[in-house]
C-alpha cells in the first residue's frame, strides 16, 4: 500500500531561546522511534524555530511612534503589537479591520499582522517570524543531517488566513531542499491538451497536511515528517512561493485607494 | 507509529456521464487491497464527480451573449468560456486580467472563472462544479456504506489559486460527515491565553493534502483515502469554509470601484 504518511514527533519540549533545535528534534525522533529515511521531509512550526532563533519580543519594551498610535486605533491592536507590525514591514496596506493589518512583510510576503503571533508565546511576549527562514531551514538540515545521516528536505510552516475563505490553514514560510512550486507549464493532460493550471504549490500543500497533525491549541507538536511523497528536488528555497505585489489579486484597487490617499473601509 | 496515512486509490477508469461513481471507487477499492475502516475518510476530485453526474458542457453549443463578449476582451477566454462563468455566477467582480475573471459562483464561493476546468475534459468540452457539491457528498457517502459497510465522511476538492501566493493547492468544494472549520474558540493554549488564531480550515488542509497525492497532469488519482485523522463529526457541509462578501479581504475597494463604474485594471 503506496501513499503518503504524516508522522508527528511528539516529546519535543518547550524551546528556550538558544536552544539547539535539532537535538530537540533529534531527542524526539529516538524517543518516538522515527528514523528518517532517504526521501523523507520534516515540516517544523516556525514558532519553535523562532523561539530557539530568538525572535521573541517582550513588549514592555517596545517604543510605539506616531504612526503605530494612530493605526493602533484602527485595528484595536495595542500601539505596540502595531510597532512590531511596522518594524517588520517595508509597506502597510490600505485595509484596515478589527484584529486585522495587512502588510507587505520585509521577507516578501503579504499577510495579516507582519504573521506575529502572540498565542504560544508567554504573556506579554510576541513571536516574530525568524530573520531568514530559509536559511533557517538549510542550517536545520545540515544539523539533522550529521545526527541521522539523512539530508532532508525542510519546510517551516506557519497558518494563515485567506482572502476569500474562512479559517486559516497550514503554509511554508521556509523551505530548502525540494521545489515548493511543482511546475506542469508545458506538460499535456491525458487528453493532450496543454493544462490550463501548471503550477502546485506543494510547499504549501506539505505544511497543510502537516498542521493536521499539528492542531493548534498544543504546542506538543512542532515538526511532522513526512514519508513517501516524492518530492522534486530543489534549492529556490520559499522564493517561487512569493507573489509579485503587481501580480497579487485586487492590487490595483487598492494601490488607487492608495492614490486617493484613503483606506478601504 | 500514529500519524495520518493519505492512500490514493489508483485504477479508477475514465468516468462517463451516468457512472455510478460509488461502483467506480469501490472496484478500485478492491484492486488496491484497500479497506476503509471506521475513521477513514475519503477525498475525491470534483472532476470525476462532476462528468459521473453529466456536468460536462459542449462549448460548440454554447450561445454567447453581449456581455460574454465585452468580458472576453478583457480576460482573454473565449466568448463561450466566459457565458459558461456568468451563468454559473452571481456576481461577477471587477477584476479582470488575462485568464483571469473573478466571481461570486452561485455556491458561495468567490472564485476565478467559476471553477470551470477545460483541462481534463475532451477536445472542446468543459468541466462545471456539481449542481450541489455536498449532496453529491453526501450521496456518495451513503453509496459507499452500502458496499463497504463503513459510513465515511467525503471531502470533493478542487485547486484553487490564491490572491497573495502563487500556486494553486488544494480545497474543499463538498463535504459531508466532519466540521469542515475546526473551532477553537474559547480554547487556551498552553499559556492560558486565548487562542488569537482560532478557526482552522480542516477540511481544505485534508483536501491539500489528498492532492499531493492526485497530481494535476495524471486522473487516475481521482480518489485519496485519509486514514489516522481524527475528525470532528458535523453536518454542516462545506458553508462554513463560505466567506461573506462583506468579510471578503478587500472588498471594500472593489465595492469602490464598481460604484465608479471601473474595473480594477
């Protein structure tokens, strides 16, 4: 019986900042009796990656300006959770909602909030994604690789909300080691037509399978492997999973709000 | 070693207008030494469910009126394809690009083109979503107890782009017998916070992962078995993966826009 199988390590303690990730995972993987194979990949939530890279934030010690004060009102978040927002931001966007700021993150994506999260994380402390997780992901294989003697490929997931539909699922904001964009540009369907939607974000379709696994409420879960998904090797990282701002949907009405100098709503 | 198991049913033959779907999936069932247990569920492409209940269009017969024609110069889809996305809309919204027209389909979802495939189908044929995805689900799971013995929750998918990401993945266009929109509302992580983040797309995350395993180029994948997930039981359907198009992430600017009279190009 062919197929694909979501295995999650459990046991993977709390992570302090400093702490060796992969001997975590690597504790985790000979605790739950998981020896990678060749052909395997792991997804790690970014929050523990993050935690062990340091990128927690106490906010007493954040310094809001101006402008945090101000869009702090509009989106009922604390001026200083708006702070961290814009540090982390090259570019605010012009919509504005309860609980909601969207930007352009500094690491290319658009998203809720600059994807700081302050659940999982102690009071009064917030998580910032890491400074690059890609490379994050490649030192983690590179230390998971000397301890199993498997070089892995590495996604490192977040959840997010969508658009257009309700609740938030699983996606890859790190990659290394496999393409995260499959491409069928040029591939014919059985029919022989050439296929009108030719290109799967498989990074993002790993990261979902994996939060299944994952929950959210528990944290005991933090890295799933996966086996049996035969995945194309690659080392674009999480770049072919970022969207052009002019090719991004609804852009151009909100760059004439922009223009108008208004907001949204 | 828990986890969860994605096992794709292979052997599914083409599937023609009148099939009985239920027979094709549980002949390949048997080929495949696949048994479903109490726990399984079970996601299937809209495609095969689809042409098994003739929702398959002759574009040669499809009579274009003035405004398919109008739109079709803007999108760059023949004056046939874009009759077929008005009549399966609602609303159409004013965002056009090359390949791209967006609406509001009659089922709630805000989608391009109307989720109408014309790869995968025959020379000059098109694919439309089923009249009603979750009784289709629904119909299904019931033909399927009557062979297998097992009542299994159903997942119909279909890939879908994102506005903010590129690559399509995988979602949840039908469902019946699991929430597809797990709650966590009320919920406290570790830290005792509650949760900030707290409605999880279950069921576009089992979808995404059922297509790792369906590719895009190759049908005989139509069918992927979820084993080890441990679902909530609902009979909600799919609405609430539905969002409201006064919830939809920048809708306001399009409302604008229309209100002027523009399209957001």
């Amino acid at each position: 019986m062919s197929g694909i199988s979501l295995i999650p390590l459990t046991g993977i303690c709390e992570v302090e900042p400093g702490d060796n990730l992969a001997e975590h995972i690597w504790r985790a993987m000979r605790a739950d009796g998981v020896m990678p194979e060749q052909g395997d990949l792991l997804v790690v939530a970014h929050k523990v990656v993050s935690k062990a890279e340091g990128r927690v934030v106490n906010m007493a010690e954040v310094k809001p300006g101006a402008e945090a004060v101000r869009l702090a009102e509009e989106t009922g978040h604390t001026p200083e959770l708006t702070q961290l927002i814009l540090d982390e931001s090259e570019q605010v966007y012009p919509y504005r909602d309860r609980g909601i700021l969207m930007s352009r993150h500094r690491l290319g994506w658009t998203c809720a909030n600059a994807a700081i999260d302050h659940s999982n994380a102690p009071e009064g402390q917030a998580i910032l994604l890491p400074l690059d997780p890609d490379e994050s992901a490649r030192k983690l294989r590179e230390a998971l690789r000397e301890r199993t003697g498997v070089s892995m490929p590495i996604l490192i997931s977040d959840t997010h909300g969508r658009s257009l539909r309700e609740g938030i699922i699983g996606i890859a904001v790190g990659c290394c080691g496999l393409e995260a964009v499959k491409n069928y540009v040029g591939r014919t369907d059985r029919f022989g037509h050439r296929l009108n939607v030719s290109r799967e974000a498989v990074a993002d379709e790993l990261c979902a399978a994996a939060t299944l696994c994952m929950g959210q409420a528990d944290e005991s879960v933090p890295a799933v492997l996966i086996r049996g998904y035969a995945y194309t090797p690659a080392e674009t990282g999480s770049a072919p999973l970022k969207r052009k701002p002019e090719r991004e949907l609804f852009r151009p009405a909100c760059d004439r709000i922009v223009k108008e100098g208004g907001n949204s709503l």
